[in-house]
C-alpha cells in the first residue's frame, strides 16, 4: 500500500506533522517514521484506527481530539 508523504507545517513556535491515518496492519513502521521527524506527541483528530500501545511504547504519546471532516475544531487560533 503506497500511503502519501508526510506533510510538515509550522505555526508560530509549533511543528505540526500531517500524515496517512494507519491502521493496526500498517502500524510497525508508523513510530519509527514519527521518531525520525521528532514527533513527541500524536494527536488523532479522526476516529482511531489503530492501538495505542505499539506507538506509545516507543515513547511518543497519543492524544485524541477527533472532529468530523471538513470541520473546525473550537480554539484553534492558528489560521484566524
């Protein structure tokens, strides 16, 4: 399965790395491509798709903020 490269945004003093949503088939390699950009913290903002432990084993830790496609999410104050 061919899954889209990675997309880095920053805002302000935030980074912000944008990815395919995996599945717990396509998992194995998902941290080790999170860790090689940096990524400390995971946020799902789409419903989860995957276990947490395998990623959070590796030391990154996962958020869930979902919010329906297309929609805003309330406090987001970096593209205002």
């Amino acid at each position: 399965m061919n899954c889209p490269a990675p997309v880095e945004i920053s805002c302000d003093n935030m980074r912000f790395l944008v990815t395919h949503n995996p599945t717990n088939a396509t998992l194995n390699k998902f941290p080790e491509k999170l860790k090689k950009y940096g990524v400390t913290t995971l946020v799902r903002v789409c419903d989860a798709t995957h276990d947490k432990a395998p990623v959070e084993k590796e030391g990154i830790h996962i958020l869930d903020w979902p919010f329906d496609d297309g929609g805003t999410c309330a406090g987001c104050t970096c593209f205002d």
